[in-house]
C-alpha cells in the first residue's frame, strides 16, 4: 500500500516527503542544534513588519538564486499556504531572475512552475 501512494506521488511531493524524513533523522541524532535552528527559523518566518507571504516570497526567490532544489519546492509550498497566487510567484521569480541571470530564470521555468502545479491542489495527493 505504502509503496502504491508513494508511486502516485510526483517527483515535487517526493522531494518534500524526502526533506522531511531527513530533517526527522537529523532531528534523532542532533536534537539540540535542531531544535535551535527550528526556533531560529521559526522566528524568521513568524509574521512580523513583513508578512508571512511576503517572507515566503523572499525565500523562494533566495532559493532560486541559490538553485537549492529543495529549498525551490519547500517554499513555493509556503508561498501557496500562504496564499500568493500564480502571478505573484512568477513575479517575485522574474525579479530573482533579473538578478540571477540565466541560472535562476531556469530553475523560475521548471521546478517552480512544476512544484506549483503539483502541490496547488491540482493532482496532488499529498495532504498538507
């Protein structure tokens, strides 16, 4: 059964399900810096002078820059959670690829623009 689901999943939603089994084995054995950097980010993204779709929006476009694939799918997520909508991830990409060129404007026109296919609810069978 498990192995069925996992064979329905996408590669974008399997990328997810792999970061977060990493972070849980990496959670077991290093539980204090963990927990540490968990707070830390938590901070980070807590809804502040900017809002939470605004930093989501921030991150997705470091993440591209960086071309750090995980990174790309986790906060195109965050950026869907938090309501932005298609336009506004495409803008917020466009302007980390004026900035980053080439390298970012491709990782903007495939894994992003997959990742929001995938996990906007249109085919996805992972539950949020």
């Amino acid at each position: 059964m498990e192995q069925q689901q996992q064979q329905n999943q996408s590669a974008v939603e399997m990328a997810l399900l792999e970061y977060k089994e990493g972070l849980g084995h990496f959670t077991e054995k290093m539980p204090d810096i963990a927990k540490k950097y968990n707070a830390f980010t938590e901070a980070c993204f807590a809804k502040g002078k900017l809002s939470q779709k605004e930093k989501q929006m921030i991150a997705l476009g470091i993440s591209v820059f960086s071309q750090d694939e995980y990174c790309i799918i986790y906060h195109t997520k965050g950026c869907l959670d938090q309501g932005c909508t298609e336009d506004e991830i495409l803008e917020a990409v466009g302007v980390t690829a004026a900035f980053g060129g080439g390298a970012a404007m491709s990782q903007a026109v495939t894994l992003v623009q997959e990742a929001m296919t995938d996990l906007s609810g249109k085919g996805s069978q992972m539950q949020q």
